[in-house]
C-alpha cells in the first residue's frame, strides 16, 4: 500500500479526457499539480518508546514483530480518508504510533494486551489500514504511548467444513488472500467492499462491512457463525452455530466494535459454492426515482439479485464521461436522447439455470419499471473498474480536487426526500466556501425496507484551508442525514462520525455500549478516541 | 388462557385411538386421570406488598391497572413449561407475582420503573406469558416484592409504511391480533411460533423467537428495523433503518435480553405483502439423513421454501399415529411398504407465479434426493394443527404422561452425530428411571450453514417424582447437546438453560453481558434469576 495515497503498485490513471474536460468545466482543476511530498521530507514525532520498553516488547512477541522503522510508522499512521491523504501527501501525518507490532498467535495476542494494560499503552488494531472515517489514526489519549498492532501475521485459514459451507479463519487474513484460497476450493465468500484488494476479514468484521455484492450475499455481519474477540479483560469466543435463540447476540455486538472493545482474533463465516456464471448488465432509467421504485419492487418481491447499483442523475452522467468505447457510446446514445438518466448495474451470479431464471425476472421487473437494456457492456466495464475509484482519487488529489464520500441508509419512503435534502445541504456547503462542485449519489446495498445511499461530492480544494473545507462538507452532510432520518453511516463510525452517533443509538444505548467496554477494556487501550468517547 | 394449561377456550381433544393406543403400548398410561385441581384448591403465597404500596401502584398506573385478585396472581405465577403445568395442575405454583400491573404508555411505564427501583420491587415483563424455560416465573430475589408486568394495555399499531413495508406498534400487541390487523391492509409479519395464538411481539423480541415460517421470513430478530427499551436506567431507542454499520447492532441485544436490561416497549418491524397462495405439500424420504441433505441442497441453492419441517423417524410413526382420513392412509402406506421413512412438509407462500416455479424447484431437487410426494393433504393437515400441541400436551398430563421438548441448532455437518447422540442420551436418562419413552425429533428451521433440531420426548410420568425426573432429562438433554456442538436453546434461555449458558458465549462474554445489565439496571429489579446469575 502506497503511504500516500492507494494502491501498492504502479497504477495506470483512470481519468480519461472527457472526464478530465468535465473536471475543468464543472469543478475547476489546480494549474500545478499537487502530487505527495517525497518519503525524505517526512515529519513524523519521535516514538515514545524506550529501549527497555521495545526490548520487553521482542522479548513478548518475537524480535520481527516490532517494529519502529519510519515506513513502517507512517503506513501505519492513518487510514485512508480524505484528511489522511492531504495530510500524508504533505509529509505530516496527524500523528504516528510509536511502533507497530504483528503479533503471531493468540497466546501472544493476549499477552500483548496484559502488557499494555500494565504499562498504559494504548492499542490501534490494523487489518488493511482503509478506514475513511479515522478509524486507525494512533491515538494515545490518556496513556504513555501507542501501538498499531497490525493482524497481518494472524492470517491462517484454520479449517473448511464443505458441507455445512463454514471457513474459520484467524481476524488477520486479507478477503483477496482468503477469497484466493476459497475459489481452489469452489467456493467463495462473496465479500467485495471496493477496498477488497488491501482489508482483513477481521477489519471487516469490526467495522460491519457490506461489500459490493451485500445485496445478494449479505455484508459480513451476517455471514458471521462464530467470532473471538481478544479483549483486555479476556477472550470472548462465541460457539459456531448457524442460528441460536440465546440470549443477546454477542456476536452482532463484536461485529461493528471497531477495535474499541478488543481485537477479532478469529471468525466462522458462511462460505458458497463460487458462482458457475456471472452476468453483469446495465440498464437506464428516466430517472432516480424510477430505478429505486424498480429495486423496491424487487426487494419485495424477494427477488433481488446479487449486485445492484443505480446511479443517480449526476452520477450516470459523470459515469458517461469515464465511460470508454461501446458502454460509453451505448449509455451516451440514451443519456442524449432523452437529455437525462440514470444508469443502474444488475449483477446475478450463480448456477447456469439459476442465473438464467433470475437475471430474465429481474429484465422483467425492470422493464416494467420502464428500463433500458444497455446490455452487458457497462455491467463488464463496472466489474473491471470495481475497484478503481480510489486509486481515482489519487489522481484527482493531485489535480487539486477534493473528493469525498458519505454513506446512508433508510427506508423506502423515504429515499427521494433524503436525496434530495442531503445533495441540497452539500452543495450550500460547497457554494459558501466559493467551490461549487458535484455531488453524486448511488444505491448499492438494497433491503426488503430499504437501501443505502452513497454520496460522493467533487469540487476544487480551498487552497491552504483544505481540511476545514472538508469539515463544512462532512458537517454539512452529516446534519442533513441525521435530520432526514437516515443512518449516520454505512461505512463504520470511527472518529469521523462520533458526534453523529448518539443521535441513533440514543444517550441511554450510548452508555450501555461504554459499560460494555468498561467491562472489557477496563483501562481503556483498545482503540482510543473511536466510537465511543475516551 | 387457562392457568393450568394451554388456550383460553374449550378445546376439543385431539389423541386419537391409534395415538392412545401407541402411548399404552409404547410409553403407559396412567390408570386414573390426573385432572388439574379446581382454583379454589389453589394455594398462593399472600401477597408482600401492604395497603401503601397498592395504593402508589393505583396512584401511578391508574387503579384499574394494579391486580391482586387470585385469577390474575395464579395466571402470571408461570410460564408454560412442563414443570409450570405440574405445579399449576396441581394447585401449587412455586411462586406467585405479589400484584400484576399493566402500565398504558410509555411514560407510566417508565415512571413504575423508577418507583420499583426506589422501593427496590422486582419487575418481570409478561406478554403472553407462554415462556417454556421459566422465562416469566416471579422471582424477587433480593427484593421486597415481585410485580409481573403484563404488557397487554402497550398494544397499539403506531403506524404502517406501505412504501417501506414496515409496521411500527407497541411491544405488547399480540401477534395473533397484530397478523389481523396486517391482513386487512394486505400485509403479513409472517411470525408464526407454535404459542402465535397469545405471544406478544414485544416477548417474541425478548426471547429471539423464530416462527414456523421462519425458513422464509426469518426470525423476528431479522424483522427489526428499530427498536426501543425502557429500562429502569433510561430508555434505548435505535434508529429504524433497514442497516447500519454504525457500531455494535443494539438491536441484536435487546432481542434476546429476556427481561433482563428492561421491557420492549416499541418496535418497526419488516412486513410482507400477504401471500396470494399457500402451497404446502408433504414428502416422504426413506430416512433422516436423506431428508436434511436434501434441505441442505435447498438452503446451499438458496432456492429455500418459506416452511420447512423434515420429521425424524421417530416423529414420523408418531404424527402417522395421529394423522386421521386421507393424509394418514397416503402416509401409512409409504410407511408400511418401507418399514420406515421420514416425512418433510414443505411450505411456499407467495404470488401465483413464484409459488409455481419455487414449489416446482424443491419439487425437483427432493425428487432427486430420492423423495416421494405424498400431496397437499399432509401438507393441509399441517397447517390446521399447527398450533395444536400445547393442547396435546394437557391431555398427555392428564394422562400422567410427560412431554417436554429440547431445541438446538447446529451446521449440517454435525446433525447427524447431534441427532443420535442427544437422543441415545435421552432415552439412557428415561432407562435409568425405568420410564423408557419416545424420543423423536424434527428439523423447522433451516439456515445455509446448518439447522434447527426440535426434540420431543414422552415417557409416562414417574409419579411423585415429576419434577426430578423431567430434570434427569433435560439435564441428559442439554449435556448432549452442549458435548455434540449444539446452541443451548432454540426457545431462549430463561433459567432452565442457565447453567448451560455460559458454554455458549464463554464466561467474558458472560461478563459483558452483566456489565450491560449493571449499566441498564443497576439494582437488579428486572427479571431477576433469568438469562444471567443474579
């Protein structure tokens, strides 16, 4: 992984030049580049680690599994939000753990953490180090210094039970690694958040994550048979059973803990056999509400494919100037015809009988619904680029554009008035800053009761104020979700939505989840300032 | 509800002459029948709370919803396991609530809250009252006095979102009047557990219940889009949404708290259009094994019916016993010309077009596994009893028969070792009180990685030491199950599954979930003795 930015290899740049012309038009683009400083001129604190304290460390967990190199800490310094990246391509990170450590096992885990109880240390576990909403950033708040323990040497596949379809895994194992392992086998998890390339399963786990094929396979939370989660005041391991009517489910309670109460050491997941065919197709509406009017009809139906995403008028239209060769034609030939349009992905996976039979009744529902096959074109473009848009981001950085995201759901009724409010209170945020820009949004999680909506906002960076312009827009966003009754995110609660979250647990949910932690992490080290407070 | 037994009408008995004759000659029967006592052999503890406390109780609630009178005590002194309906027969329940209070809204039930907190006055939540592990008995425990909190005046429909398909109401509606109310304006819940005539919503979030069309429309756990609990602390409200990735799922921990953190007092749940067609079929396999991997089939396809229930062998001779015309002769004769088999009813409910294809689908698949339709007779007899065993039970009791049942969950690669193993431990437990039975079990609720396994045994009562010997085997019961890798419970724990509990979510998670309880109710007036120690 690039500490800049994303990606961990030479990434070809994806803007073509109409969408490059769309850019200057609409948004404005800086004259100079801005590309990342060099790793020379890098600014990162000392750590405040001793000798005697990195000596006990090695002597804990193994002499290479500590370490405090400064490519090491700056990878390991933040996430991969927006402010991280203006702040890594600057040379100053927000701050840096004081080393990074991989444990190797269990035992060793566990002794970490009594370690670092008794020394104050505090914990910031890693997987792929992704998180948008400041989920990773090492903070030491009220204790002598901080970790980033980074699962990645807890990466086994600890066993594969091919007829109740389960794979146990250790927390640290990446989804591409794991995924990689499960196809040898015919099978598959069907978890693809667009960060698929770079998370650990148990990262996924602790932020709740729904991938891109969450409508047809579930997000992770309910993939889960069993979970362990190694805490400070002990291991919490819940039996492997596909259903049990005992008690709270502890098992939803670790999924979305976000490091604050423990590390997820070790999973039971719902595996399937790996799809004999995929079939990606695109289709246009008139408009937003058209589409989403067609996905609830499916929902209800209980007939929802596996990959839904419908684009909003603003999206499909910068979709279009991404777009290359014959999808690009195709959806440019519908969008021109009618002068506006929504593009909406299907994606249907399975056996050859079963995707025949589901893709033809979702082409009914559509049409009914008044769509219009663009064919397979842009559902294969999609499945090329899925996991594209940060590496996007990159370049847009460099072009001195901010580019932002903010994640929602909420119920059928009320997706158009959410929509529209939210797009409304953006772009007030960006014309009073004096940078008008567009927002964008799409649909790519669909309930029986509802869907998520995806906002992402694009518009020239305030030069020398960049992080407070991103302030305005997250703030901006975020009242207007929470006013229209959405969730505050779809993408984990970090340090970026804190304030957000007591609206939808309540003050009294609020309190029960921080005695949880108490209980758990009596001193406080798993994962500082995220979540919850302290 | 009778205060002895199950239903509140005059219920027409439904052994048949070859079921009496099965039980004489497989389990015994009594000589003479043991009829419950009449109420005014009853003998109840006098109720601890004097004149004053009454009268705060009047002066909160409103007079009419503060209770004393016998009737009432004797109804809330107990669920409706097999030990509560020994005691109750026999005119000795083994506690009784000192009042029953039934508070109207949302603020009295606060404000009885925080008056039982000051008068230190134990609180047990009670729908409708149907709890088979002691989930509702009256337990003050370190306190003064013990109300049973009966929900039934929390019953309102508070709206239904015709658009989202959800349906927001107060925690003490009852399913049965709840289901009619949906059914006038073309929706169903579709929560249809075998106590659906007189369970509350609010209890069925309490105890995690599943129905039995749980295959298809899930257990009332995945219905909840929002969810608020009035606990003696403060109130827990979440959000209504279809998802969210914000933090640890809230509403999975209140589902399933049995009564513990406070009292479900408002829920949004996800409704269904109610289906214009029931298709329920019955098929023979020609054993146990062959009956789940064929399930197993469908589930891996998620091509799963709404209802799914797969008789062992065992079950299979008993519901031929009790089957009567045209189903019993269809049925008998596979039966005979086998020498055995298992029957499976299967259920799809839905729109004309897609009962048509998933009827034929699993018609299909169960034909290859080596099944033999018998028909919609089965099927349709199903349907008309499924509510009807409770009432089987008080003609078993009168009989001087016990009946209990025992339910897990385990992954399908384990069923068949679980199956034996639990019911080899059963029936060695009824040997060694030389009271050999009937064990027999089936499979209703069926998951991708594994499924549910109900057990029934019945074994003729030792008399005068009922209750040790229902404990003999529940005990045999439950350290099978726990040893073969099963869910301690599919019904909830209450105090029956207590001591089996901590095996399940290991004694941390034990610990996080006292902390929750600490933090919700500091002083321990909720339920107390349920779930968790104390």
């Amino acid at each position: 992984m690039r500490w800049w930015g994303w990606g961990d290899r030479e990434h070809v740049d994806g803007l073509t030049p109409g969408a490059l012309a769309m850019l200057r038009e609409r948004v404005g683009i800086s004259t100079d580049p801005h590309p990342p400083v060099t790793l020379a001129s890098v600014d990162l604190a000392p750590s405040r680690l001793g000798e005697s304290d990195l000596a006990r460390l090695r002597a804990l967990l193994g002499a290479g599994s500590v370490r405090t190199e400064l490519p090491e800490r700056l990878l390991h310094s933040a996430g991969k939000g927006y402010p991280d990246l203006l702040r890594a391509r600057a040379g100053r990170p927000a701050a840096a753990p004081d080393a990074v450590v991989y444990p190797r096992d269990r035992e060793r885990l566990a002794a970490l953490l009594d370690h670092c109880v008794e020394r104050s240390i505090a914990v910031v576990p890693f997987g792929g180090g992704t998180s948008v909403v400041g989920g990773v950033s090492p903070q030491a708040r009220a204790h002598r210094a901080v970790l980033s323990l980074d699962t990645a040497a807890l990466d086994a596949v600890l066993g594969l039970d091919r007829a109740a379809q389960t794979v146990r895994v250790q927390g640290g194992i990446r989804a591409a690694s794991l995924e990689r392992r499960l196809a040898e086998e015919g099978f598959t998890l069907g978890h693809f958040p667009q960060s698929f390339e770079f998370v650990s399963i148990g990262g996924c786990i602790a932020t709740r994550s729904a991938g891109q094929a969450s409508t047809g396979y579930g997000s992770i939370a309910e993939m889960i048979d069993g979970v362990t989660l190694v805490a400070p005041a002990g291991t919490v391991a819940t039996l492997a059973v596909p259903h049990t009517a005992a008690g709270p489910d502890l098992r939803q309670l670790i999924a979305g803990s976000e490091g604050t109460l423990g590390v997820v050491e070790e999973a039971t997941l719902r595996v399937r056999r790996a799809p004999e065919r995929l079939a990606y197709e695109g289709y246009a509406f008139a408009d937003f509400a058209s589409g989403f009017e067609a996905l609830r009809e499916l929902a209800q139906q209980r007939a929802l494919p596996d990959v839904v995403r419908l684009s909003d008028e603003s999206e499909s239209e910068v979709q279009l100037a991404l777009a290359e060769g014959r999808p690009a034609r195709l959806l440019g030939g519908y969008l021109r015809a009618r002068g506006r349009g929504c593009v909406v992905i299907i994606g249907t996976e399975g056996d050859d009988r079963a995707v025949r039979s589901r893709a033809g009744h979702t082409k009914r529902v559509l049409r009914q619904a008044g769509a219009a096959p663009l064919g397979s074109g842009p559902g294969k473009a999609w499945l090329h680029g899925r996991f594209a848009a940060p590496y996007l981001r990159d370049e847009l950085l460099t072009l001195g554009v901010m580019v932002e995201t903010m994640e929602t759901a909420t119920v059928w009724s009320n997706v158009e008035a959410l929509h529209r409010e939210v797009a409304a209170a953006v772009h007030d945020a960006l014309e009073a800053q004096h940078t008008p820009g567009i927002v964008m949004c799409h649909v790519s999680h669909v309930y029986e009761t509802g869907c998520s909506l995806y906002f992402t906002v694009i518009a020239r960076q305030d030069e020398g104020r960049e992080i407070e312009q991103w302030r305005s827009v997250k703030r901006a966003s975020l009242d207007a979700i929470s006013a229209a009754g959405g969730t505050v995110t779809h993408h984990a609660v970090g340090e970026d939505h804190r304030e957000w979250y007591s609206h939808e647990v309540s003050p009294a949910g609020l309190r029960a989840l921080a005695a949880l932690r108490t209980q758990l992490d009596p001193t406080g080290i798993m994962n500082p300032g995220k979540l919850l407070a302290g």
